[in-house]
C-alpha cells in the first residue's frame, strides 16, 4: 500500500516528536536549514514544566500559566497543555526517557513565576539536549534531508502540498506531501542579542504568511533576563533554573536588584525582570548573577559551568557571572488550532513557529518544551484520524526572483530591529523602522538573500502588529511620551 507523505520542516522537538508518533504509517521527511542537531531545542536548559508531584496539580499549573500570561491565554490551549502534559511525559518515560531524579523521586526545579517546584531535567542543565537526542534516535524509518533551507510553501487549488528548499550550493530541491508541519522555531536571530540558534530567523513564520497563513500576536517577544555578557557580547544562556536554585540579581555595589520591584523577586515572571534589568542597565549599571546561595552549582549545572570556564569567567572566586537580558521565544505566530491546523487546508505549524494560544502575552519558564510534545503528539493523533489519499502531485515551480535585489546588511538590520522592537519600544521609533522596511526587496534565489527577506518580513509582521496594541500587555512594553 502507497502510504501518504508528511513533510516536517525543523528538527527540534515539536518536529521529532511528530515524527516518532507518524513513522509507523506514513513516509515521513524532516527538512532542516542546518545539520539535524541545530535547533533551539539543543540550547534549552531549563527543563519541562509538568504537574507531576503529589503537591501539584494541572489546576495549579493551568493557573501560573494564566497569569504569567496576563491573561492574554486561550484556555482551552492552556487547559490541554497542562492535562495532557503528564500524559505526554508518561508515555515518553515507558518508552526509555529519564530524568533527574534523587532519593527515588524527580528532582524538580523551580523557575520564575511558578507558585512551587514543578520543572523536570535531565542532565542538570542539558534537558533539550537530551530530550532531542532521545527523539532522534528513535527516528529509525525516516528521510532526513539537513542543510536544506525551505524558501517557498507550495500550494495547489488553495492547499499546501509540498515545499521548495535551497541547499547549500544553493540549488533547487522539492518535496511533496500530503501533510505539510511547520516547525522550525522562532526569530531570535532578528535581534544582535539573542540566546537562539544561528539558523533561527523567522524562516516558518515569513513562508507561512507568503502562503496565506494568518498570524497573531507577533508583538509577544520574551527577552530572557539572563544571558553571559562580557566584553559587550552575549554568549549563551544562563537558565532560569539558577535563580531556582537560590541565585540573586545583583548590581556592581552587590544590592539586589529584584528586590521591592515584584513579590517573587528574582523569580518574577520574565517580562517583568527583562524590563527590569534593561532599565538598569540603560541607567549604567553592570548586573550580576549572585550564585553564593546556589549549591553544588558545577554539578547541577554542567553545561553552563563548561561555558563559563571556556569563556573564562571566574565565578569559582567572585560567585558572580555578568549578565545582560537578549531576545528568547516568541509568544505569537502561526494561528493555529489545538491540533496544529492552520487556515491553509494541508498545512501545520506547531512548536514557537505556532500560536495555539499557549502562552499569552508572556510565556511561563519551561512550558516551551512542553508545548513541542504535547503539540508533537496532537498533530500526529490529527493525521491519524484523516483517511488516506496519496496524491500524485501537478509539478510547479518555485515563484524565485531573478532580479538583483536590494537587501539590507544583516548586522545593520538586527541592530534596527533592536532599536525598535527590542524590551521597551517607542511608537515613532517603531513607525521609522516600517519605513525603512519598505524600501527592500524580497528575494530567494539564495540561502542568503531568502534569510534577509525573511527576516524582513517578520519584523514587518512584529513591527505591524506592535503598533496596533497601544498599551502595554506582557512582553510588549510601549514607552509613551518619551522624545529622548
């Protein structure tokens, strides 16, 4: 029997996880911009937010969730994260996964704006790493096609049926399939200072609008608090789970800088110790994380221990590691439902690249892994329940541009964005950069000028979307009045 083709774009979670519950049944092809190890779910620290312990409840998890969000949530798409989340993980677990665990029981973590202990990891500080490895590895009957850029969602009678991709010579490549998941991250590389993967830079969410996908709540950027700063550049994360662990956000002179800013202090929710440190620093001040209270740091922290000894940090001496906020995951993206359809009859989009409603307008520490393999797992039941048509497909070229387009430096255009869409924004200052936007091209005919005009047209996309909310709300922080 000719089985129906599923192509996945992105190798992170949210796509692996997919993957592993469709390889029994369809003929299933993961394209990915890099080698299948580069995405954002290799980088990620913290854990997974799960009610798992006796003490912990989905109600108490759906109600962090919600107010970390500001309410903004949809609550069904809460609602099924926290219930299925268990599930989920329990089902991983009987097929080989672990986590941390001491004296027999999981070792949970606490992150910022959790109201008690809830965040499972593995490796100490290296659950995405693991977590993504195990999937892969058990990805034993699938095509994988890696440095492979997608630049255009192919659609037939208003139905997406396949992709063009560019590989690294920069030569045309095109799948079709009957099934098309969108799960290739976010957009932190629109900013210079960012925790994400070099490849992630808003490729899904510029293909998906191209293709008449709608998109929402684009102006949801979080900005994680706490990334390694020196000499003026950022050099990776350092997780949230530290400041779990007992760390303390310090200025130079060693007072707390969290402290009668929030009632959780350094455990507030993101946005609001983003806003906080950015404000400092603006002021001149050099910030610190304070791991003095935090024990056993090297071996609860591995991963971030290595980093600071191959940057040289001497955190064994000063208990200090300087830090600077710098953009993390986005809120908003593809609309989708709570299966991972989107507008677009055959296409999916699930993980960062999707917006289901999840995280409102400032996401809860640790529920982004979550997210990847309950969506993961939703998409795939989705599929199943379709009946089998495999298609043949009519052949139809990629819509590339010939002409010499007139493209922006990348450098200059993040430090753009930056300016406009970064922790606090200014209206006007948001207005000059849609201007400066106009002038552009889009163009695909390479690797290179396909990432420019992407990264163009998501920030149009955030930039549009930022100055219709006109207040505050989460993550989106409009100064108004301000002409300095």
């Amino acid at each position: 029997m000719i089985k129906e083709r599923v192509i996945i774009v992105g190798s992170g979670i949210s796509g692996c996880m997919a993957a592993l519950r469709l390889m029994q049944d369809y003929d299933v092809t993961i394209i990915t911009k890099g080698q299948k190890e580069e995405s954002n779910s290799m980088l990620a620290q913290g854990g997974v937010a799960a009610a798992v312990s006796k003490s912990d409840t989905p109600k108490k998890h759906f109600s962090d969730t919600f107010q970390a969000g500001c309410f903004h949530n949809k609550v069904r798409a809460v609602n099924q994260l926290v219930t299925c989340g268990p599930v989920v993980l329990q089902k991983l677990i009987d097929e080989g996964l672990t986590f941390d665990k001491k004296d027999g029981e999981f070792s949970l973590g606490l992150e910022g704006a959790h109201r008690l202990p809830r965040i499972l990891h593995t490796g100490g500080d290296q659950t995405g790493k693991y977590l993504t490895t195990f999937l892969q590895e058990k990805l034993t009957n699938i095509d994988w096609q890696e440095e492979q850029m997608v630049i255009e969602i192919i659609k037939h009678n208003e139905v997406a049926i396949g992709v063009h991709c560019l590989d690294k010579e920069n030569q045309l490549h095109t799948y079709y399939g009957e099934h098309i998941i969108l799960a290739s991250g976010g957009l932190g590389q629109l900013f210079p200072v960012t925790t994400n993967a070099a490849t992630i830079s808003g490729d899904g969410l510029a293909l998906a609008y191209r293709a008449g996908a709608k998109l929402t709540d684009m102006e949801f950027i979080q900005f994680h608090p706490t990334l390694l700063f020196l000499n003026g550049r950022c050099h990776g994360l350092i997780s949230e789970a530290v400041r779990g662990e007992g760390a303390e956000l310090v200025r130079a002179d060693g007072s707390a800088v969290m402290m009668g800013v929030h009632p959780l202090v350094d455990l507030a929710p993101r946005d609001i110790v983003a806003a906080t440190l950015f404000e400092e620093i603006e002021r001149g001040n050099a910030i610190f994380l304070d791991i003095t209270a935090v024990s056993h740091f090297e071996e609860r922290f591995p991963a971030i221990t290595a980093s600071l000894d191959a940057h040289q940090v001497p955190f064994r001496e000063t208990k200090r590691i300087p830090v600077h906020p710098g953009a993390h995951f986005l809120m908003g993206g593809i609309r989708t439902d709570l299966h991972g359809k989107t507008n677009i009859p055959g296409l999916y989009a699930i993980g960062e690249v999707a917006n289901a409603g999840v995280h409102g307008a400032n996401r809860l520490a640790s529920n982004s892994l979550l997210e990847t393999l309950v969506f993961g797992e939703k998409v795939a039941e989705y599929i199943h329940t379709q009946k089998p048509n495999p298609k043949k497909y009519p052949l139809i070229p990629c819509a590339s541009s010939t002409k010499t387009p007139h493209l922006p430096n990348k450098q200059l255009l993040q430090e753009k964005i930056w300016e406009s869409l970064g922790i606090t924004r200014k209206p006007e200052k948001i207005t000059e950069l849609l201007h400066w936007l106009a002038d552009f091209d889009y163009a695909n005919y390479t690797r290179e000028t396909a990432e420019l005009s992407n990264m163009i047209i998501t920030a149009k996309l955030i930039a549009e979307s930022a100055l219709k909310r006109t207040e505050s709300l989460g993550a989106h922080r409009i100064l108004k009045g301000v002409t300095k």
